[in-house]
C-alpha cells in the first residue's frame, strides 16, 4: 500500500516529479502528442536544457513519458506521455485552467495582503 503523506513512501518521489516546478508543465505540454526535444523546450519557456533533460528522464523512469530515439544524424528524439502520464497530464490540464481562470481574484488577494 502506498501513502503520499508516509516520509519514506516511493509515491512521494513521483509526485514530485510531477508536481515539481518542471514535471507538470512539460507533462501538461505533452498533451498535444508526441513533441522533440527543442520543441518542448520552447514550450516551457525558461526551462534550460539540462532541466528539462533531467525531468523527462525521471518521468520516464516513473512510467509517465515514453522517449523514442530514432537511429538518425542527427539523432531524432521524440516524447510522448504513457497512458497513465496521459491521465494524470489531463489532470494537471484541469488544475491549470481552474488556476487561470481564477487569476483575477489571486492578484486582488495579493494585492490586499501586500498592502497590509
């Protein structure tokens, strides 16, 4: 059984990995198929290569990402999410919209506690 809450539970490690600054946005870019490397990078914007590098390998290793690497000059190397990366991707998509949907009243609040 596994416990996200429990200190030393293996559910923790991927949930960072997917809740983490990177994980989430290169999950939820995923959701419009298999995408290459570069042009993820420029989807999330202000990811570095290195970052983005290590995300997808520990999604990968997670079982969330699929990476194909095609035999090319120069290599051709593609990404994809699985089926369960998918389902938690479509997830995270719903987070996103209901954040940016409530941004208005985020920046009111902000705007409140800043002036106190």
């Amino acid at each position: 059984m596994f416990d996200v809450f429990a200190r030393n539970c293996t559910s923790r490690e991927t949930m960072e990995h997917v809740t983490g600054r990177w994980g989430g946005l290169a999950m939820v870019a995923l959701l419009d198929g298999m995408t290459r490397f570069n042009a993820l990078r420029r989807r999330v914007d202000g990811i570095s290569e290195k970052m983005l590098s290590q995300t997808l390998q520990a999604l990968e290793r997670d079982g969330l990402v699929l990476r194909e690497a095609r035999p090319t000059i120069p290599p051709h190397v593609e990404y994809s999410l699985t089926p369960v990366g998918r389902e938690v991707a479509e997830k995270l998509l719903e987070l996103v919209d209901l954040l940016e949907s409530r941004m208005p009243g985020v920046m009111d609040a902000r705007a409140v506690y800043d002036a106190r």
